[in-house]
C-alpha cells in the first residue's frame, strides 16, 4: 500500500510539474490533428494542459479508490488487485505522454 501512494505522489509530481512547464512551452494554439499538407486542427493552449492533467487525476484517484474497495473485500484475489491496479496506474501515465507529445509536436 505504501509503495502505491508513493507512485501516485511521483505520478501527480510529474503530472504537475509537466503542466507547468508545458503552459509556458506550448504555443497559443496547439495542433491536435495532422495530415499530409500538415496540422489541420487545434486546440486552445489551456485544453492543451489541462485535458492531460484531468486524465492523469481521474487514473490516480480511481487507482485509489479502487485499490480501497478491493481490500475491503477479504477474497478478492491478489491477482485480481494487481491487475487493477497496472490498469489504473497505466491511465494515469497516460496524461504524462499526452503531455510530452503536445510539447515534442509543437
């Protein structure tokens, strides 16, 4: 249990760190979609740090919290919790990549 929180705080850490940086890397609109003449969609810079940031929170707290809820059940298998809580701790570093793209592609 210890060890999930410490990986949750390292993974907000991050999240937030990455945030802030990005606001004042990224341009005023960032380029979400491209195609062969090159970028064709964009999206304001705000959207651009706070959609990673929101889908990073949204993994952390659900990895909590359902990490809560299976240890409150006694015969749920080990296996069973540690496959959740790779699901839960993937989504959550997930916001960090989408974060580091937006940066690298614009």
């Amino acid at each position: 249990m210890k060890k999930i929180k410490i990986s949750q705080i390292l993974i907000f850490s991050a999240m937030l760190l990455l945030s802030i940086i990005s606001y004042f890397v990224l341009p005023n609109s960032v380029a979400v979609q491209w195609n062969y003449t090159g970028a064709s969609n964009y999206i304001p810079k705000i959207h651009a740090v706070l959609i990673p940031a929101v889908i990073s929170l949204f993994g952390i707290y659900s990895w909590k919290y359902s990490f809560i809820r299976y240890n409150a059940n006694i015969e749920t298998s080990k296996k069973i919790q540690i496959i959740n809580s790779v699901i839960w701790a993937t989504v959550s570093c997930v916001g960090i990549i989408i974060s580091i793209l937006f940066m690298i592609m614009n």
